[in-house]
C-alpha cells in the first residue's frame, strides 16, 4: 500500500506496541467503537449473535454516542459489526449524519465487493427510492452504475462527497470509512485484477509452509492431522494471496482520495 505508506505512515506517527485484545472480527470491531475489553460488550448467554457480542452494549454508548452528544456530525462508510442495524445507531441521525452501512456483506459474489447492499440513512431518514434504492433505506451498488458497483469504490466515492458537505460547516465531523478488504471473497477491482506488479507475487514460502506430518505433530490435532499442501491447492493459496493484495489497491486508492479531499478542503491539518 504505497500511497498509504507515503500519506500516512512516512508522515505520520507509528504505535510501536500495539496489541489487539480480541483479534477477531466482531469483538474487535465491538471494542474499537466502545473502547471497551470484551468481557463488557460479551454476551451474558451466548445466542449465537455476532460472534458472542451484545450489540446492545455496544451502539448505544459507542463513539459514536458520545461524539453525537458532543456536537459532532458523524459520517460512516462501509463495514460496521457483522450484525449491523440497519437504522443509524446513537450518533449517527444528526441532521447532517450519513449511515451508509453493512455488515460486510457475503462471502461470495455477487453481494461481497460486487453489488454489495448497504443501510442508508441522511439525517436520520431512509434515502430512495429510487435506481439504487429499490426499497427506502437500501442501497443496492450495480456494477453497471455509480463506481462499477464495486465495494471500496462505492463508500470511497460516497464518504469524499460527504466530507465536501460537511468538512467547511461549523460542526466538528467525524468520518469513518471502513473497508471490506481483504477479507474473503477478496474479489479486486476488475481494473486492478490484472496487470499490476502483484501478478509476479506469491504466498510466502516460509519454514510453516507446507510443514510435514512429524513437523506437525506436537501442535493442536486440528494442526496436527493436516494433509501436505498440493500443488493444485497451492496454486490456489497463491491467488487468493494476490487477490488480496489487489483488493487493497482499492484500499490505498481511498486513502489517496479522502487525504485528497482534505487537502483540497483545507482542513487536513486539523484533522
């Protein structure tokens, strides 16, 4: 990610001991919008919900909540908890708010980078219907419209149009812009699926890689009793490995053009 390096991390700070306290999708997410360890936010019986997350300790006292009751206009683009409402959450309903929201969608196409379907939400109020809102409050993205329809494009485009609206207003705003990639399907952009330099990479062949059965044997049985990789499934490690790394072209690509927007706004040195 290129331009993210050069945009953000050469100029930018870095956190050196940095640790994840829940590194999987739904808890992790749940502790980033409340800033709350896990045993706060976890269900207290587990009903098979977003991966043993109380969404109800979560969106009402997130950020977002506290951000909206502090005056802020608040933008959110893209990928929420994996159970995400479809009406804006505390927060997100101020009269300048944008929810344009998933749960990051399926894992597999179409309905995963491509046609993906989002809540959407201006104000508070469902937006359509019209061609992308066949029903009031859905945006369904078409590969055939607005951003090829393609998942990064979609909420990169949508969140810099807000920004222009809302970045010189005289609220504070808060802007989230929370990709899919590169998590599975991992379909990339169709101008990015071929002819990048990422077409030479490969999966990195480490001393983990393919280990044998008697490498294997002192790890967890589910380890332990692993076939060797074939050649044919290692072919296809190395393409889901590629693809991955193109759908963040996309990724990079959105960086580029929200520091871009806040560039050209004025107000990047405040943000």
């Amino acid at each position: 990610m290129k331009k993210a390096q050069a945009l953000l991390a050469d100029s930018g700070a870095r956190a050196t001991n940095w640790f994840i306290h829940t590194p999987v999708c739904c808890p992790s997410r749940a502790e980033l919008l409340t800033g709350r360890y896990f045993h706060n936010v976890r269900e207290a019986v587990h009903t098979g919900g977003c991966m043993h997350v109380d969404e109800r300790r979560v969106n009402p006292v997130s950020f977002g909540a506290a951000l909206g009751s502090a005056g802020y206009t608040l933008g959110w683009f893209g990928k929420h908890m994996n159970v995400c409402p479809h009406r804006p959450p505390p927060g997100w309903d101020c009269p300048t708010c944008v929810w344009f929201a998933n749960g990051g969608g399926r894992d597999a196409e179409p309905g995963g980078y491509l046609n993906a379907s989002f809540s959407h939400f201006v104000g508070g109020s469902a937006v359509g219907p019209d061609r992308y809102h066949q029903t009031a409050g859905t945006y369904v993205a078409d590969t055939a419209g607005e951003f090829s329809g393609y998942y990064t494009s979609v909420i990169a485009n949508k969140s810099i149009a807000w920004l222009h609206s809302v970045a010189r207003g005289t609220r504070p705003f808060m802007l989230t812009v929370a990709s899919k990639g590169p998590h599975v399907p991992s379909t990339p952009a169709p101008w990015y699926a071929r002819g990048t330099y990422i077409d030479g990479l490969a999966a990195p062949r480490t001393a983990a890689f393919n280990a044998s059965r008697e490498q294997l044997s002192h790890h967890h049985w589910l380890i332990a009793q692993q076939e060797p990789i074939t050649q044919e499934q290692g072919a296809v490690i190395d393409e889901l490995f590629r693809n991955r790394w193109r759908t963040l072209l996309s990724v990079d690509d959105a960086i580029e053009g929200v520091h871009g927007a806040l560039q050209q706004l004025g107000v990047l040195e405040s943000t």
